[in-house]
C-alpha cells in the first residue's frame, strides 16, 4: 500500500535520537525518523507498534520534523519504518535534508521502487529471505539501481536464508556493486556463530553484523 499524498506532511511514528546500529556507520550518532506503516508483515519485524496503515502515527508537517531534527547535535538523519518509501512525499523532505548538507539514508523493505530517489541519498535496501514470510513480495528490479553509496542487508533467520541470500550475492555481484553487503541474525532466532562459520566457510565479501542497540538497551526498547 502506497499512502496518498499528503502536501509537505509525513505519517511518523517516533523521531529519536540515538546510535546507528547497524551497517557501515554502526556506532556512529543518528537521528532516526521512523515513518508509520508498512505493506509487509515479516515474521520477525521487531516494530509491529509502526505497521499499520489506518492505526496510530502522527501527521507531522515537514517544518515539524525538521525543527526537530535541527534541535540535535548531528548531521547524519535515517528514514526508517515501518516502510518510508511507502509515503511518497519522504523524496521531497529528504532533498530539503540534503540540500541542507545533512547526510542521508533510508533503510527500505526492498518492496517499492527505489529508482526515484535522490542520487545523493545512501539506499539501504533490506531483501527479504524466506523465513520472513516476504519473499514473494521482494522487488528485485531494485537491485540494478544500487550505485557504490548504497547497501544492501540480508536478515537472516536460519542457515536456510542465508544460502538464499548467499545466492543472490553471487549471481548478482552484490559485493561488487554496493559499499557492504550486511548479513545480520534475527535476534534470538539463529545462533549467529553459526551464521560467521558460513561466511567463512564460503569466502563471502560482506559484512557480518549485530544489532548493537539490542546489546545496549532491553531488545524492545522503543526510541532508542
């Protein structure tokens, strides 16, 4: 589901302010701003409070949010979900955000086409492997729009997503293609050793990651 537009206004679920933790910039201050609603239901999605089209959110306007994001000390702001792509006016507030001299990404759920954004914005595309329950609905025309600034993460939850991810890398030249390709283990799901013996096992150029704010706070902390 696409929401329709809504002139210089984003459905948000929470701003916060805290440590990117994941990708290439893990550890590094960010502002997030989850947007609220989300097409998919994937059988781990650790933001259900964020899914719905119809039930809670907030329409802010995009002066709001971008008071907001000026209040913090940081220069580096991810749109996150639920699915921001999903809301087809996050392209205009993130070329303000841009051309403001802020640092851009969004992370997207690899369902909606990602070839109308900003070329200066950092695309971190989340494919969806088959214990997600999503794999039908991954758009994979995506991938020939990934340029050297993107990434792309693959969430794993059994050795049997990530042969299917491991696949994909391959016959798409993924490591080549992108800054990092992200392997992470579904939280408590798969034992992530087991996910690290794999990589190494089969050579793979990627990056292997935790999600470091699930060690630094409680799992299901919100905002954080």
């Amino acid at each position: 589901m696409i929401l329709p537009p809504q002139p210089e206004q984003l459905k948000l679920s929470e701003i916060f302010f805290s440590i990117q933790g994941e990708g290439l910039r893990a550890g590094m201050p960010c502002i997030f701003v989850r947007l609220h609603g989300c097409g998919l239901r994937c059988s781990w999605c650790d933001t259900p409070y964020a899914l719905s089209h119809r039930d809670g959110g907030e329409w802010k306007s995009f002066d709001e949010i971008r008071r907001e994001i000026k209040s913090y000390p940081c220069r580096f702001v991810e749109f996150t979900g639920g699915e921001p792509l999903e809301q087809p006016e996050v392209h205009q507030l993130i070329r303000q955000l841009l051309d403001d001299g802020y640092t851009v990404a969004v992370e997207t759920g690899g369902h909606v086409d990602i070839s109308d954004c900003d070329p200066r914005l950092i695309r971190i595309l989340d494919l969806k492997a088959p214990d997600s329950g999503m794999t039908k609905r991954n758009r994979y025309e995506n991938i020939e729009h990934l340029s050297d600034r993107d990434e792309i993460k693959f969430v794993c939850a059994s050795i049997n997503d990530y042969e299917w991810a491991k696949e994909l890398i391959l016959q798409h030249n993924l490591s080549d293609r992108v800054a990092a390709v992200l392997i992470s283990p579904v939280f408590d799901k798969v034992e992530p050793l087991h996910l690290v013996e794999a990589i190494l096992r089969d050579g793979l150029n990627v990056r292997f990651q935790l999600q470091l704010h699930k060690f630094i706070w409680e799992p299901d902390a919100r905002g954080v």
